[in-house]
C-alpha cells in the first residue's frame, strides 16, 4: 500500500530534474496518485541528488541509461526528445506503459496522442508499442478549448497566435529571462545562449527550427497534432512566439465553424466542459491572463467574441500552464484513464 492507503503501483519518472520532470512529482503527490513506489530518474550527471517529493519526502536520482523497467508499472518520461527515443522503447519492451511528453513518438500512427478530457476512446491504441504521447503543451491547451466547440457546430478552420512563456524551453530559458532582465537594470547586456534572440522585454516569433515551408516545428505541431487529436479535417494556420513570461502560454483564435455559433452558446458550452474554466467578463476587467493560471490545473477561455470575417467565426483567447495542463498534469490525467479504464 502507499503512504495514502491505497494499493499502489511502481512508477518511473524520467527526467525528474528537469521543470516538467518535477512538476510531474509535485502533480502526483497533490492527486494522491496510487504509487507504492516513486523512482526519480535523470541523466547520469544527476544521480544521487534529491528531489522534492510533497513538502515531506525527498527522493534520491537514479540513472535513466541503466535502469531496469522490469516490473515497472508506469513510466512518466519527460527527459527531451533523444532521450525518449532510446529508452521509452526499452522500457515499454520491459512490459512498463510509457507516457511521454517529448515529440518523438506523438506522430506515430502505433501510437495514441491523448487529452483525457478530449480524446480518451483513443487510449485503447497504446497496446501496439506500450507508448502513449502527451500532445504539445500549447495543442493542448487549443484542443481543450475546440473540442466541445467542435462537436457542436464542427470547426473548418483555426487560425492562432501563440504568446508562450520561457519555461516551455526548461529552466535555462527560464534563467536566461531573469539574467537578461537583471542585466538591463543594471545597464548591462548579457548575450542570449539559450534561446535565439534577447528575450527581457522582447517576443521572438521563433519556437523551435525552421522548416523549408518558412514555418516552425512548433507551428507544424500545433497543425499536425490537432489533425490527430480532433479531427484530420481541421485546417489550423499557427504563429509561435515566445514572450518574456516565466509560466503560462496564451493563444488568441480565430476559429471558423460549418454552421452558426453565437458567443453565448460557445461560452456555456465551454462552461459545462470539463476542465476548462471561462472567465468573460470584459465590461468588470475580468479574462484570465497568464499571471492568473500559474499552479492551476484548468484551461482558461476569455474574450469570446464574434469573427465577422468569415460566415461563421468566432474569437477567443485562451489561456493555461504549460507545465501542469500543457504538460506534467496533463501526463498523470493520462496516467489516471489507464488505471480508470482497467488497462493497468
């Protein structure tokens, strides 16, 4: 039994160093997720250091490369896209369920791409490689919005704006931020390692590399990942730009339907959806920014509004963490429907 009573399972959480990793140990203990046993796992450079896991327990790193799955219920990887790619395979080969938030398998027809709230029929496909994929944190937050709007008037057309904050690129973004902030006040400029250009007081309408189309890896996801998730007829037109925020993504949409919506219809419909929360109240200054969704486990939709460009459209902005829905959270809900389901 595990220490909140319940019969637990063993569960391996790869690249626990890192900001996703750890937010992943933070969300299972902050659900009382049922583990007898939680193993910390990094790169070798990591072992033996501690990591927090709740207020009370720490937990000693072991290393990724050599570890056994056997006997692993679950694995909760997050260790970077290359890292994925060797060991997600060997442990789900060791009989361990994978779910993996890098973008190395998440277009693999054997394997599922799964929102719990969104897309849980698709689940059952995981058996095919034991590899499930956590969807692109900003996609995520997107389906999450689209999806109840989707099934009632189908959307033809989605057309988004990306604002995505520095710790969707791990904690060296992160540090990049403050240094260069701090610098400036101090009349001091400190040279941009991480990330391509100064990012304090900047946006930089560049997430990850360039493709021969002019687009971003980051701009395909969001398309490709939607196609997946919510339907291949969904045509989406992204612009990813990184913005001087340290936690939370905001999208703007521009989304049109097959047949009418009005503003008030998609509002309570987004209200009745699970998981996400609809703060709309422009006349009283109230709709989420990304300020107001650090630490919360719902996806914000505000300032729905009618899109008189097309027949039938509508506007809103949307806004979530990207490290709990847009990432670590949205990998333990996954974590959850398995044993929900019975398939673990």
């Amino acid at each position: 039994r595990d220490r909140h009573g319940t019969m637990g399972y063993r569960v391996a959480v790869a690249g626990a160093t890192g900001a996703v990793g750890q937010e992943i140990l933070n969300i299972l203990d902050e659900l009382r997720f049922p583990a007898d046993e939680v193993i910390p796992l990094a790169s070798e450079r990591s072992v033996g250091r501690e990591v927090a896991f709740g207020d009370d327990k720490r937990l000693k790193v072991r290393d990724l490369a050599s570890f056994d799955f056997e006997g692993i219920d679950l694995g909760l990887f997050s260790p970077g896209a290359s890292v994925s790619a060797i060991h997600a395979p060997r442990a789900a080969a060791a009989g361990c369920i994978i779910v993996d938030n890098t973008s190395h398998f998440r277009m693999d027809p054997d394997v599922p791409l799964v929102v719990p709230e969104v897309n849980p029929e698709a689940l059952e496909g995981f058996r095919a490689k034991n590899i499930i994929a956590n969807p692109n944190c900003s996609t995520i937050q997107m389906v999450m919005a689209l999806k109840p709007l989707h099934d009632l008037a189908r959307i033809r057309r989605d057309v988004v704006s990306t604002y995505q904050s520095v710790s969707g690129a791990g904690q060296e973004a992160m540090d990049e931020l403050f240094e260069q902030t701090k610098a400036i006040y101090m009349n001091d400029r400190k040279e941009p390692s991480v990330l391509p250009k100064q990012i304090a007081f900047n946006c930089i309408p560049r997430i990850d590399s360039f493709l021969a189309d002019g687009s971003t890896k980051e701009e395909w996801k969001m398309a490709v990942e939607t196609k997946k998730i919510l339907d291949p007829e969904i045509e989406v037109a992204a612009t990813c730009v990184r913005v001087p925020v340290f936690v939370g993504h905001a999208l703007s949409l521009n989304v049109e339907f097959e047949e009418p919506l009005e503003p008030d219809e998609a509002r309570n419909t987004l209200f009745d959806f699970n998981g996400v929360l609809v703060v709309d109240r422009p006349d009283e200054d109230e709709y989420a920014t990304q300020i107001d969704c650090v630490g919360d486990h719902a996806t914000f939709v505000s300032r729905i509004r009618k899109d008189t460009t097309v027949p039938h459209g509508l506007a809103m902005w949307v806004v979530a963490d990207n490290l709990r829905k847009g990432a670590a959270l949205n990998t333990v809900q996954i974590a959850q429907a398995l044993i929900e389901e019975g398939f673990i």
